[in-house]
C-alpha cells in the first residue's frame, strides 16, 4: 500500500516540503503510519496522508 502526502499541519514537520509525493507505507503506529523514506521509516500524521490502495 502507498501513501501520497496531500497537506502538512506544520513548517517544522520532515514532509513539509514532500506534499503531492507518494511514500511506501511501512507501518501503522497508534494513529500514525510509517512511510518509507529511503532506508528509514519516518513518521506522518494519519489526517496528512490519502491512503492509495495497490
């Protein structure tokens, strides 16, 4: 399954400038999912993804 980052609730936030991009979900975490960045997982806000179904 693939997650596109469609808004970001803070400047300050890894994904700030990521929006419109399309991550591997790795995980899922009390609310939160797990995107696959390269090697690492990073977290992102459940409200700051659409989920893509594959």
């Amino acid at each position: 399954m693939k997650a596109k980052i469609i808004k970001c609730g803070n400047p300050q936030y890894w994904y700030a400038d990521k929006i419109g991009q399309v991550f591997t979900i790795y995980d899922r975490i009390q609310g939160d999912y797990r995107l696959r960045v390269g090697l690492a997982a990073k977290c992102v806000a459940d409200e700051d993804i659409e989920i893509i179904q594959e």
